[in-house]
C-alpha cells in the first residue's frame, strides 16, 4: 500500500498564487510517475501535470507557462507551484504516483485538495 498526503491548497484572489505538496509513504516500489490532477464540480478528472523519474512533464496546455511541477525523490514528494491562478483553476486537486517492479503495479491517489480562486 501506498499512501499519499496532500497539503497546501486553499483560498486565494485571481493572480495569487499556492503550492501543493504531495508526499508517498508505505511500501513504495520504484515511484515511476508523480503527477496532479483535478476535478471541478460537474465535470471529469483531468491531468494538470505529470514527472516521470527521467524528469519529463507533461501539462495541461491551460496551465502552461503558469503552473511548475517539481519532485524531491529522496522524499518522495511531488509539488504544484501554481502562480497567475485563474477562477477557472478552481478544482479538487488530487496527487497521483504511479509505479511497481514486474508484476507488482501501484496506482495510488491522494485524498484531495480544495484550491479555490476567487475573481
């Protein structure tokens, strides 16, 4: 079992800015992807950011150039800087990790964070 706590969401006015923090526990085998994802009311989960252990990203191109995902492996943590946050950025964000050795295969999710942008 892996286990994932959030931490970091919250309040904040359009153009402010927050940082997620997202950090894996328990029987961690091989972490391969770290990513963020998030849910609006009414709407499907959708992929804001994702790193893999070779350091490659992929974002969702609403947030490009705004939002940064970074990981400190020796911690097994993954964060979200979010800057220039939009009321359109207000959204359930949930931590993803991915990862296994052969045949044993983890898809773990985090609890999820409120992030709420007002205009």
């Amino acid at each position: 079992q892996v286990q994932l706590v959030e931490s970091g969401g919250g309040l904040v006015q359009t153009g402010g800015s927050l940082r997620l923090s997202c950090a894996a526990s328990g029987n961690i085998l091989n972490i391969e992807v770290m990513g963020w994802y998030r849910q609006a009311p009414g709407k499907q989960r959708d992929l804001v950011a994702t790193s893999t252990s070779g350091s490659s990203t992929i974002y969702l191109d609403s947030v490009k150039g705004r939002f940064t995902i970074s990981r400190d492996n020796a911690k097994n943590t993954v964060y979200l800087q979010m800057n220039s946050l939009k009321p359109e950025d207000t959204a359930v964000y949930y931590c993803n990790v991915k990862g296994g050795l052969g045949l044993i295969r983890y898809d773990s999710w985090g609890q999820g964070t409120q992030v709420t942008v007002s205009s």
